[in-house]
C-alpha cells in the first residue's frame, strides 16, 4: 500500500513566550513568526498544504513556509489574531484533505487486493476447466 500521509498540528501547549518572532531581514515592515509543529510533514501533507494556501484569498500580505518541523509565517505586524485564525483554518483544512488522501489510499489499496484476488480465482477456475476440457 502506498504512503499514508500524517495529520499535522502545532505543538501543544503552545508557550506564546517562547515562540520565536524575529525581524524579516528582506523586508523592513515584515516579521517572521516561528510556529512549533507536533511533527515534520510529510511530502504529502506539505503539497496539500500549498494547494490550500494558494486557494486561499487572504495569501497577499503573508509567506508561509514550512522548515522541519516549524511553521514560518513571515508577515507585517498587523491583524495577528486573524493571521493565525487563518493558518489553522488552513491546516484544518489540510488534515481535511489528509484524512479524504488516506481514505482514498485505503480504496485503492482494497480495489488493487481485490483484482488480485479476482486473477487468482479466475487462474484457478481456467486449470479446473483445462483438468476437465482437455482430459476427455
């Protein structure tokens, strides 16, 4: 079977103290905001990651990147509390599209088993009937 892709999530407790804010050295008006994740995604979970985040309409005054297992937001100061409102609607929604990728997974894994399975018997009815056609 295939990869099954993990959920991602921030790090819980998140201490707000200790989350790491830094002046974006590229942009004068810009800070970058190190969020913990509970884990390092995957490949799958950062590619739906990037396709919720270009669907998303409030993407224009704000880069998100993923590094590890940290999430970066580099942006200017105002409006945070929307800001982050926003990354964890995304990351819901992500772990939406996670859980809808692995159920697929799992179809396909099932569909791949049963064709197998389907083979196998139709290998097994075709030698009874070579056994009884050819023998007389």
């Amino acid at each position: 079977m295939r990869e099954l892709a993990k959920k991602v999530n921030f790090s819980r407790p998140i201490d707000v103290d200790n989350i790491v804010i830094e002046k974006d050295p590229f942009h004068t008006q810009a800070y970058i905001v190190d969020f913990p994740l509970d884990s390092e995604p995957c490949y799958i979970w950062q590619t739906l990651f990037d396709l919720e985040l270009r669907s998303s309409l409030d993407f224009w005054d704000r880069k998100v990147m993923i590094v590890g297992k940290k999430l970066k937001l580099v942006t200017i100061p105002n409006d945070i509390k929307g800001k982050v409102d926003w990354i964890k609607r995304t990351m819901d929604a992500t772990n939406k599209r996670v859980e809808n990728y692995n159920q697929n997974q799992k179809e396909i894994h099932i569909a791949e088993e049963e064709k197998k399975k389907d083979i196998e018997t139709i290998k097994v009815i075709r030698d009874a009937m070579k056994a009884k056609l050819t023998t007389g």
